[in-house]
C-alpha cells in the first residue's frame, strides 16, 4: 500500500513538472500603445553615470536633431554633455517607490506606531535609463535622469528610442547586436 501510494505522488509530481515547462518567447508580441511624441525640451535631474559628471544637477534634457544627439543643459542653460543616437544601445523607464520625506519625518516622531505609518506614505520616482558606448572613453556607460510623471517618461523612451533607430521590447528600446555569420 506505501508503495502504491509512493508511486501516485512521484507521478502527479512529474505531471506537474511537465506543466511547468518554460514556453518560447512570442516574438510577435502584441504592438505597444504609442505615446504621443515628447517635446522637444523638458526639465530633468541627472543622478549620474557619466564619465567626469558625477555631481547630479537639475535641468534640462533637449533633443538636438541637427546634430543627431540628446543634450544636457545645466540650469543656467549651457550644455553639460550630449549623447548621441548611434551611441545609444539600450533606452528604458524605470520606476522606483521609495518612502517620501514626510514619511520619514512621521516614521522618526517617537509616538508608538508612527513608524509603521511613516512607512506607508510612499511616492514614485520615475527615471530615463540611457546606456550607451561612450565613443570618446571607449566603454560602456548607463546613465539616469528623474522624470516628474509617466506621460512624459514614456513620451521621451518612445521618441529616443525612435529618433536613434532603436528597436522596440516591452516599454523599452534596444539596439541589436549586428548578425555575424559562423563558419
């Protein structure tokens, strides 16, 4: 009877196991609802990344289409750096809820249960992520920059992600590798 009772749990484990086969990726996945395009000028903070820009600064990202790039502008509105299209491999969003500073300050009142209250007053920070090689350095770079709402986030990924011939994954832009032939 033990034996019988064996051999019924390892087959229902082994049907199981076959369900849970991973399946091949749909390659023709159904089209993105297109964004309307981004402006040509928005406000931006950069949080880092870039080779000698380590400081993060408020300001202004700008497409520059005569000269093929995407630009940083500091708030005094001289330009920090530019990234060019051809450079740019992999364009994405990127959204992170973090705890607000109100929470902080209400988690830190010395009153029993404020800290679990300050724990749920959250907010969401949203971020361009750009990587890219840069030509200059020779190496491969990631940089970001918060972006105040989603509208606009997924307005500029859409639009660089056009603008510098990207192709298309999920919400986010890529650049294939280019085929090589094996012999």
């Amino acid at each position: 009877m033990k034996k019988l009772g064996l051999i019924a749990i390892c087959v229902l484990s082994f049907g199981f196991a076959a369900l849970a086969q991973p399946r091949p990726i749909d390659k023709e996945a159904a089209p993105a609802v297109k964004a309307k395009p981004a402006p040509s000028s928005f406000e931006a903070k950069y949080e880092g990344g870039l080779f000698g820009f380590s400081q993060k600064e408020e300001g202004t990202l700008k497409f520059d289409d005569e000269n093929e790039r995407i630009v940083f502008l500091g708030k005094d509105q001289k330009e920090r750096f530019g990234i060019p299209y051809k450079s740019l491999s992999v364009v994405s969003p990127q959204s992170r809820s973090v705890t607000s500073n109100t929470g902080n300050i209400v988690g830190a009142i010395p009153v029993p249960g404020a800290g679990i209250l300050g724990g749920f007053i959250k907010e969401k920070r949203r971020y361009l992520m750009v990587q890219f090689n840069d030509p200059d350095a020779d190496v491969r770079g990631l940089t970001s920059f918060k972006i105040e709402n989603r509208d606009l986030l997924d307005s500029v990924v859409q639009t660089l992600g056009e603008k510098a011939k990207l192709k298309q994954r999920g919400d986010a832009y890529y650049r294939p590798r280019p085929k090589t032939t094996e012999i």
